[in-house]
C-alpha cells in the first residue's frame, strides 16, 4: 500500500470513530430537547414537506423563530435527513454531528497543507475526542456547520498561498459563514484582514484572482446583507444579549472587553470546568482534554519560532475566535467560540508532532523510531484514558442533570405530548404550563409532525399554553388534561394527577392531571414604593407606621410616592412587572427596593383560619390589624408558610412589606381553613380602610441577658480556594469557600475574642452553592451538629447538643448570601479566646459549596439584638405541604 493510501486509510479509521462516538445513542443523549433544537426540526420538517417555514414564508433565506433570525444551512441540512429518516430528535441532531465529521476531515487537510501528515491526522484525533467538538457534535445548534464552512475556508486559503487557484472559492466558503451563524460577521472578516496582511505580496501579484475572489464574495453575502436592510429586527438579538453600551465610556468598556477575551484563554474554561451553562458543556469537565495542555504550549513555542507565514495565520486564527463572543453576556461561552477548537486541536497536533521530531536528536534510526512509537503509545494511553472517562460520564452521569428543567434540554414534552394525544377526545381542552418554561409552543409542532400550511392558515398547535396563575387566561368549565409543574398543583382545589414525567435523574419535571377547580387567592392589593434596600437592611426598617396607615405621600427611595391599585392579571402580586418602569438605576427591573402591598380582607364573622404566603424568594415582614407576625422576617419561597391568624368580623387590614434583591419579586397570598381548604364568607378589596384598627397585643419578648453576641469572622485558618472580591449581598469582599467534589475540603476560621464565657451567637455573612449542600459544623475541633441544605432560598436552622446553626438568606448573588447565626452553649466557651468554626463538606451535588466572606463587622452592620440571635431558627411559620 502507497503512503497515501495509508493516510487515507488512517484518516477513514478517525473519522470512522468521531462519527461512532457522534451517532451512537444521539436520539437519548442529551436526554431531552432543547426548544432551538426543535424549533430547528419542525422547521426542516416544513421546508422539506412544503417549502415553507413555519411563518409561511416560501424557501427563506433566514426563519425567524424565537425572537431572532434562525440560519437556514443547518435547517436545510435538517430538511433532507429529515426526509430521509422522518422528524425526530436524532434526524434533527443528524446534521451537527454530519458536519463535525467534516470538520474533522478539514482539520486534516489543513494540518497535511500547513506541516506534514502527521500533523493533519493528530489534529484530527484530538479534535474527534475534545469534549468541546463532541459536546456540540451531538446538539442541533449552528456551530458545526460553521466551523466546517470556516475550515474548508481557511484550507482553500491555504491551497492559494501555495500557489493553487482556490481564491475565489475560499471567498464564497467566507461569504456563506454568516448565513449559517451571526457571529462569523466579526470572526470572518478579522481572519481575512490577518490573512491579507501576511499575504498582500501575493493578493496584488495575482490581481485578477483577487478580483475575482472579491466580485464572488460580494455576490455571495449581497442577498444577507440586503436580507437585513430590509429586515432590521434581525439585529434585535445582538442588541439583547450584548454585554457593551456604546454611550458609555470606552475606557470601561474595553476594560471589561478585555475580560471577556481573556476569560476564552483561561485554564478554567479549557482544561477544568468549561461552560457554566449546563446544555454547553459536561460538568468538571473542560473544553480539552488535560493531555493535550503540555503539546499545546509545545505547539504554540514552535508556531512562534517557525518563520514561514502559515504558522502565524495558525497564530491568527487563535487569537481573533473569541472577537465575536467577547461582545456578549455568558462569558465563556462555548457555543459562540466553538470556532477556536480547530485551532487549538491544530496547534495541539503541531505539539505532539514536534515532541515526536525532537527525538531526532537521538540520531541512530532504531532509537528514535522506538522512543516515537514509545511516545505515541504513552500519548495515546492517556488520550484514551480521558476520553474514556469523559464519554462515559456524557453517556451515564450528564443526562441525570441537564435534562430536567428549561436550563437543560426541557426533558418530558415528548412522554407528556405522546401520553396525552390518545386522551384528546375525552377533554374540552388539553394545556401545557407556561411555569418554568421555555418556547413551549413548538414542542406540539414537532411532536405531533403539525402540517405547516395547516399551522400557517391556523396557528393552532392544539394546546392551550398558561400559567396555571393566570386564572383570566383560561376557563374550567369541565374537566381539563394539564402539564402542569409539581407546585402548579398548588392553584388547583380538585384534580387527579394521571401521570409523572420524571427525568433521568429522577427529578420530576412535569405531572398530567386533570383538573376540575381552582383554589381562591387574595387577589385585590394596593402597594406603596419605592424605598432604598441598597445595603440589604431594608427588611429592618419601618418606611411607614404600619399601626396607622394613611393615604398620605410618602417619600421613597426616588420621590414622593403612593398608594395605588395593582391590576393583576394572575394571583401573584407582582412587584416587579407593577415596578418596572419606577427604578431608574435599574430600568425594566427593580433591584435592591422594598415596597409594601395592603389588602382590607371582609369576613362576615370573627374567626380564626391560616394566612398561606410563598413567593420570588423575597424577604418579607407581614401585619394583620397592626400586629407584627414576623418576628424575623421570613423567605417567601416557593413553598407555601402559613400561620394561624384571628379575623375580626367585618374589616381587616393585611399588611406586606417585601424586599427585592435581584430576580423575580412577586407573592401570593390566600385564608385558608386548618385543612387547607377555601373559607367562605372572606372577600379583599383594595382599599385602606377608614377605621383604624385596634392596638395589636403587646409582643412577648425573651430575656436576652443570658446570651453575648459575637463577630463571628476575624481571621481565616483552613480554605480551598479564595477570591478577592466574590459577590454577595453586601456587595463582595474577600471570600474563602470548599467544594463538596474538593478532597479534604474544609473551612475553617475563628471568630472574633469572647468577652465572657457565656451562651454565644457568632454572627457572620456566608454563601452557600444553589446546588445542594450537606455539611458538618465542629466547634475548637468538635463535632456538634450535620446539616443539609434544602433546595429552596429560605432561612433554615439545625440544632443538636445545644448549638444551633442559622442560616437567613438576604439575595441570590453568586449562590445564597445571608448571614450565618452560630450559638454555642456556655460551657463550650473561653472568655477572651475565639472560637474556632470549621464547616467540612460530606455530601450533596459535587459542584456544591460553602462559603465564608470576610467581613468583620456583620452583627454591628445588621444591628443584631439578642433577641434576634435567639429567635433566628423560630418564626412562628409552619411549612405547607404544598408548594407554587
């Protein structure tokens, strides 16, 4: 056999492998659907069954989908394996992975032109097993297809520089990357600036092809770029998710573009954790496997030291892929700079070769072909070994986590569509949740292969699509069939739960039920806002008298302001939608802001019945008739609390006072009997009442001249890893924090000195991961109490032996942030010693953790009385089994 022959022969055998791994389970695997991917295929499925799209435009050039332009190369790919295997998850992933082979052959054909062989083929061995090309081989998104476009682009350059006529073609392979993905706009033409700069000798030597090349470039792109003139929303996108203002001043701005750009060049992103978005990439995993960082540097020395011009069109390359990605949000991102993994398998090939000639020096022929083969064989090893070890954990482990939820790939359309066609005639009406979710209108379409010019003469997709919250969106007058979310049962007095999707990981994502009534909300609300909640402490603060209450101007955080009637469209008293245009520093979305919410609930007899609150996972403090029920302000999260109240017959004033951070602000609020069932005779209105309420009861109050409260940070002992700064919701400072994955991981820190040898609360700021978290607390080296934390933003208190640990949650920034209440019994303590605090992790998610900050003032800052250290763990509140 020819040498050639054997080359093609290697390559069939790499390729053969990529496109296994590529193939093999790719309908299961990511477990789900993400709604751009079946947006994608239902696309593909009307263009190859009609020739239109699903907007009933005929043949387009771009689909708009979404929000934003959708590239046609990938839908058009899509339409023909589409018709060839019929519309399912695999013949819609089909074409990435189709296109990562390709890829992968381009990779070859580069490394062959630019060095030798040799280079080509290990190129495309590491780029078959980088997590990276693999990752994105298996999901119906743009990258692909653009990476293939773009290589064939640069090989074709290649070809030319060597003297071959392949300008003009390598100018359309340009020219057609934007149709398949915006980002190229930037990319593209930074790489054939680079391009003509190292070869303008040539360009102008060899005019007429330039010319050429030129006239095919414009007549290629001249469609999109009038496409766009005409079609201006198309940039609407770009405009959402860039990170830059261009009124703002530059030198901030290309600060933080600086930031962005480094971040794609971070160890973090390619060898250790990659994307932080769970669809882009596999948990602790980077976006290269570890073997390949020492033959990458070694690629990158011997691409700076060669003198030919193809080395530093390599360099090139490398340096302009995250030009385009450093504009937006989710910095790093995987999927728009997948176009820098050819170059890093590239220089990673360049590496191992160059490792492997350096045994030249050895000179005697023998020796060197021995170590090589020897090199090769221990490469090879470890490459295998990494693989191995990741392609098992994508298979088995990263369905279990990213399938659930519209974060991951939105698992449970297709059982939940599939179980509740055949049941269609026995329902007036079938509906599928808007909580939680994430375009659900295109499931139906792709699931139920919905005719387009049926879609497009009707836009019916056979379902209902509401948040069950919404009650002015949808009627029960029968029985109806809904996919609902588990705590959207919590809108629902009667229903029976007919099936539960639940996820690979055994999360339960959706329920099927058929409900017959809704539950009744307090639903009528004035609110009064805003007031400052900067520094976090504005829970703590009495903005009105809450005792006597007037329709009097208030001054707010920016101006006089108001009572006024909230319109709502849903039970949920939504402060965020109501405020959205009232916080100048934050236009659209209210942050750090408190306002209050009042109703005048009318019971036709004095009673007693619960008062049901959840929430955004805002701080709130609550009054009835004047009387505080908060003694510490609770979390009203997504689970339902709910305490015993007295009404008085005819009017009582329910007051909220609530709390923004950051996120959603909204509550819901309901009177129920003590089975959780409605109660007759109760009505609200948004009115202050006009008769002042009688004096609440005096509190009771415990005696606090048993207890010293503490700072309970002074110096840092033991720590994994640390940041300067870390956000939280004081803002940020020093951090110091253990992974659950970390081993021996730990934190440990002392308190500041103990005036006496009393009954202690250490009082400090901390975080906690949103992912779960189970620990350990020890108190000078002894254990004292395990802990787990529960998946909701709450305050949460554990207690054994006499030590208490209190956790009251203030914002989700970067993880929980609040304070951490440690109380430590008398005889545990030392006057004028510290006490030493080590949190161990023991279980939960890996990627879980905990965190001490190192601010040394948290009691003093907070104004923490003793009465609050004790009563931290006890607010009266009692957690309902339901949760919304």
């Amino acid at each position: 056999m020819s040498a050639k022959w054997r080359w093609r022969l290697a390559l069939a055998i790499v390729l053969l492998g990529a496109a296994w791994l590529r193939l093999y389970r790719l309908d299961e695997v990511p477990a789900g659907l993400f709604c751009d991917e079946a947006a994608f295929g239902y696309n593909g499925y009307a263009v190859a069954t009609s020739g239109y799209d699903e907007n009933g435009k005929f043949l387009p050039l771009l689909v708009w989908s979404f929000g934003g332009y959708k590239n046609t190369v990938y839908i058009y790919s899509t339409a023909l394996a589409v018709k060839l295997f019929g519309l399912d998850e695999f013949s819609t992933r089909l074409p990435a992975a189709f296109y990562g082979v390709l890829s992968i052959g381009v990779v070859y054909l580069i490394g062959k032109e630019l060095f030798n062989p040799w280079v080509g083929l290990f190129s495309a061995v590491f780029l078959a097993l980088a997590p990276w090309h693999l990752h994105m081989s298996r999901i119906a998104f743009e990258m692909t297809p653009f990476a293939f476009l773009f290589g064939m682009a640069v090989w074709l350059l290649i070809l030319y520089a060597k003297g071959r006529r392949t300008l003009p073609w390598a100018a359309f392979f340009c020219a057609a990357c934007p149709y398949n993905y915006a980002i190229s706009a930037v990319v593209v033409p930074l790489f054939l600036l680079g391009f003509g700069v190292l070869y303008l000798p040539e360009l102008l030597r060899r005019w007429r092809e330039t010319l050429l090349a030129i006239v095919v470039g414009v007549v290629t792109i001249a469609p999109l770029v009038v496409f766009y003139q005409r079609n201006p929303q198309g940039t609407i996108y770009v405009q959402r998710t860039t990170a830059f203002d261009w009124h703002a001043p530059w030198l901030p701005q290309a600060e933080r573009y600086w930031t962005h750009y480094k971040a794609f060049f971070d160890k973090r992103f390619l060898f250790q954790h990659g994307d932080p978005i769970t669809r882009h990439s596999v948990r602790e995993f980077g976006e290269l496997l570890p073997v390949c960082m020492p033959f990458l540097l070694l690629g990158l020395v011997a691409a700076l030291l060669r003198r030919d011009r193809f080395s530093k069109l390599w360099l090139w390359w490398l340096a302009v892929y995250p030009t385009g990605a450093a504009l937006l949000t989710e910095i790093p991102s995987a999927t728009r700079a997948f176009i820098g993994v050819p170059a890093f398998c590239l220089l990673t090939g360049l590496g191992l070769a160059t490792a492997l000639w350096a045994a030249n020096i050895l000179r005697w022929k023998p020796l060197v072909r021995a170590v090589q083969a020897a090199g090769i064989v221990v490469v090879a090893y470890y490459l295998g070994q990494q693989a191995h070890r990741y392609y098992t954990f994508y298979l088995n482990e990263y369905p279990k986590y990213s399938a659930p939820t519209y974060g991951g790939f939105q698992y449970g359309y297709r059982d939940s569509i599939y179980f509740m066609e055949p049941l269609r005639p026995k329902y007036q009406r079938l509906m599928l949740t808007a909580t939680e979710v994430n375009q659900p209108q295109i499931f139906p379409l792709f699931y139920n292969r919905v005719d387009p010019l049926y879609y497009i003469r009707t836009r019916d997709i056979g379902y209902l699509i509401a948040d069950p919250a919404f009650y002015s969106e949808y009627t029960i007058d029968g029985p109806i069939l809904y996919q609902l979310r588990e705590s959207d049962l919590a809108f629902f007095s009667d229903y029976t739960i007919l099936k539960e999707i639940v996820a690979p990981g055994g999360q339960k994502e959706f329920v099927i039920a058929e409900v017959r009534a809704r539950k009744m909300f307090l639903t009528q609300w004035l609110t009064l806002g805003l007031f400052d909640n900067a520094d976090g402490n504005g829970i703590r603060r009495d903005f009105i008298d809450p005792i006597n209450i007037t329709k009097d101007r208030v001054r707010g955080a920016f101006g006089d302001t108001y009572w006024r009637p909230i319109y709502q469209r849903n039970v949920r008293v939504d402060l965020n939608s109501f405020y959205a245009g009232s916080d100048p520093l934050h236009p659209g979305n209210p942050e750090e802001v408190c306002a209050y919410a009042l109703t005048t609930v009318r019971s036709d007899r004095a009673q007693d019945v619960f008062l049901e609150l959840s929430g955004g996972g805002d701080i709130a403090r609550v009054w009835l008739n004047g009387e505080l029920l908060t003694r510490i302000p609770i979390v009203l999260g997504p689970s339902t609390q709910r305490k015993a109240v007295r009404l008085r017959s005819g009017e009582n004033v329910l007051l909220v006072q609530s709390c923004e951070s950051v996120g959603d602000w909204y509550f819901v609020a309901r009177i129920t009997d003590e089975a959780g069932n409605d109660v007759p005779g109760i009505t609200a209105v948004a009115e202050v009442p006009t008769t002042k309420p009688a004096p609440p009861p005096p509190p009771t109050t415990r005696k606090p001249e048993d207890i010293q409260i503490v700072e309970g940070f002074d110096r840092i002992v033991r720590f994994r890893h640390t940041q300067n700064p870390y956000p939280d919701y004081r803002g940020g400072t020093e951090s110091w924090w253990a992974y659950v994955r970390d081993p021996e991981g730990e934190v440990v820190w002392l308190t500041a000195p103990l005036p006496a040898k009393k009954r202690t609360v250490a009082v400090l700021t901390a975080s906690f991961s949103e992912v779960p978290f189970n620990g350990e607390l020890y108190v000078d080296g002894k254990y004292v109490l395990k802990f787990q934390l529960s998946p909701e933003f709450e305050n949460q208190t554990w207690t054994a032996g006499g030590y208490r640990m209190s956790f009251l949650f203030r914002q989700a920034v970067a993880g929980r942030s609040g304070l951490l209440f440690i109380e430590v019994p008398a005889e545990a303590t030392r006057a004028g010693e510290p006490l030493e605090l080590r949190i161990t992790p023991t279980g939960g998610d890996d990627a879980g953790w905990f965190m001490v900050k190192g601010y040394r003032d948290t009691a003093g800052h907070n104004a923490i009385t003793p009465e609050e250290a004790l009563g931290t763990g006890e607010t009266g509140w009692e957690k309902s089994t339901e949760s919304r």
